[in-house]
C-alpha cells in the first residue's frame, strides 16, 4: 500500500485562506506518489472558518477536522493535529499557504531516500514584515541560541516533513508550555534544511500583535533554558561581594576618621540599585514558579468540541 502524508494545518479566522489551500494541497496530491490526508484543526475561530471546513469535508472523504471549544493557540493546534494523524509522513503547515504547498513533493522525495528524519523548511526573507520586527527576530534568535543547550534556527518555520517515528517521540513530550521549534529540535534526529522564500498570505491578517510575539519569545526562553535564573544568582553574589567590602572599609574609615555622618545620597541610590536587583531577580524567579505552576495543574492542553474523526476512521475501514 502507498504511504500516506498527513498535512496538519491550524486554522484561526481564516475562512478567506482554506479555500485556497485545499486547491493547492489537492494539486499538490496528484503529483505525489503517496496518498495524502488533510487534518484541520479549528482553533476556536469566531468567522465561518469551521463552516468552510466542513463543505470541504462533505466534498472530499480524506479530511479530518478537529475543531477546539475556544481558541488555545496554534501550540494546542499542532498537538491535537500529531495526535491525530496515521499518517507515515506528517507535516505542519500554516492555512495562508505562507508556507508552500508544492514544496512538499521535494521534502517527501528527501525522505524517501532513508538519510533523513525530518525535512525542515527555512525561510530566507521575512515579507510583510516591518524593519522592527525584522530586527528584534534576529535578536532574539541570537540570544536564544547563545543561552539555550536546544538549537533554533533562525528563519525556522513550524513548516516540515517529519517520520512517524519523529513525531512519536514528540508526542511523549507532554509539558503544557508548549514551544514547537524547541521541542521539534530538543527531539533530536536528522533534519535537513531547505531553504525557500516565503510569500505573503493569500488572505487575512497575520494572528501575531508585536505584543503576542514578545510574550512567545519571553516563554520560549524561559522554556528552553535556565540561564536568567542563573543570572539572579550570580548578580545576588557579585553584590554580597561588593556589600562586603564596602562594610570592611567602612568600619575601618570609621576607626581611623570618626563617625561623620556623611553620604545619605549615596546610600539613597545603593539602597534603590539593590532592592531593583532583588525585584528583578524575584521576578525571573516568579516567571518559572508560574510556568511550574501551569504545569503542576495538569489541565488537558486542549479541548475538541467537533470533530469527524470517527466517520473518517468507518469511511476509511470499508475502502
Ligand atoms: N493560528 C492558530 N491559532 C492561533 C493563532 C494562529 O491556529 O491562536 C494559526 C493560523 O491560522 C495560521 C498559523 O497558525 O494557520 C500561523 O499564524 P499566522 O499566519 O497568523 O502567523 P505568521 O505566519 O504571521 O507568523
Ligand atoms: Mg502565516
């Protein structure tokens, strides 16, 4: 039998883009050599979104829709489509065909030849974006990178071909703070690049505020590394240090000069620097007990309200 590519795609307002998608996806299957099923996961949309779904689903037997009770993030989105995928190849792919439907004829071809695990697609240019949030990325992914033991790649995209078996593996990971890029590469296996450019969306508005983006960079940080909280300690030392000496030399100024009382503002502004570095220290501390917290509480990562999963699975018996 013909192995089968599972295309997840998590769709948020975007009844303008699936259209779209689905013609090129099912252009994309006739070139193909393997079958091909298409998983949409409604996160929540508050548009027709899950109405266009479902018209394509009454058209075409090899959709799957899972369709979430509110919106959870495209994180959920991603799990809930890998958990229910069969596919032997499965692939994350955003619904404004950013990414590019048509390269996945080259990612399966890769994969075929057994060197690979997962074929992962980079993106060379950031079209539609502001020169801010161009800069500020790459500032981020050279942070990240310098403080994180888990390699992310600059340019990354959610989008790529991954074996069965990868996503097995990352299926086990169950942490509630999800950060895909982090987990896919935390994983491990081969992964081969390809680098593409990336076009604008086909239709609607990008789902990230400079604010979302900021927040997601802020968690993956504190997901994937642990550094800040080494920081909180070192600079709580270097002060204990320097504290130190300033009251050595104190006692000593006191036993040779008298007591004058002298120095108020200074003490006024060391007073002010340290309690700002004890707030801030006590504030990295807080972000990870509040990630742990998140964590310990356990709550299911989503929640399906629809889905067609079953008709899909008796449709697909009886062929
Ligand atoms: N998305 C989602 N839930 C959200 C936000 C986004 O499922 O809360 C989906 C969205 O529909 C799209 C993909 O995630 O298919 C990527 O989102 P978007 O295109 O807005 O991000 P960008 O490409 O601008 O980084
Ligand atoms: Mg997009």
């Amino acid at each position: 039998m013909k192995k089968l590519v599972s295309v997840i795609v998590p769709c948020y307002n975007e009844e303008d883009s699936i259209g779209f998608l689905y013609k090129e996806l099912d252009s994309v299957s006739k070139n193909l050599k393997t079958r091909l099923e298409i998983i949409f996961i409604n996160d929540g949309s508050t548009d027709k979104t899950l109405f266009r779904i479902k018209e394509l689903t009454k058209k075409d037997k090899k959709i799957k829709y899972i369709s979430f009770s509110r919106n959870f993030g495209k994180e959920a989105a991603i799990l809930a489509g890998l958990e229910a995928a069969s596919g032997d190849y499965i692939t994350v792919m955003d619904a404004d065909l950013q990414d590019k439907p048509s390269l996945l004829i080259e990612m399966v071809k890769i994969l075929e030849e057994g060197e690979y695990d997962c074929v992962a697609a980079r993106s060379i240019s950031r079209h539609g974006y502001s020169f801010l949030r161009k800069n500020l990325t790459k500032l981020y992914y050279k942070i990240i990178n310098k403080i994180s033991k888990t390699e992310i790649v600059d340019g990354a995209r959610d989008f790529r071909l991954m074996t069965r078996q990868m996503v097995n593996a990352i299926l086990k990971l169950r942490e509630y703070n999800r950060y895909s890029k982090g987990i896919f590469s935390w994983v491990g296996f081969n992964t081969k690049w390809i680098t593409y450019e990336s076009s604008e969306r086909v239709a609607g508005k990008s789902k990230w505020s400079f604010w979302k983006l900021f927040k997601y960079s802020l968690e993956s940080i504190i997901g994937f590394s642990t550094l800040p909280l080494s920081i909180a300690s070192l600079v709580g030392v270097i002060f204990c240090i320097i504290s130190f000496i300033m009251i050595i030399v104190i006692i000593i100024k006191t036993l040779i000069l008298g007591d004058p009382v002298a120095g108020w503002p200074s003490l006024v502004c060391i007073i002010f620097l340290v309690s700002g570095i004890q707030l801030f220290c006590l504030g990295i501390i807080g972000q990870y007990l509040a990630k742990m917290y998140l964590e310990i509480k356990n709550r299911p990562i989503y929640i399906i309200k629809e889905t067609n999963i079953r008709e899909y699975e008796k449709e697909n018996k009886e062929i």
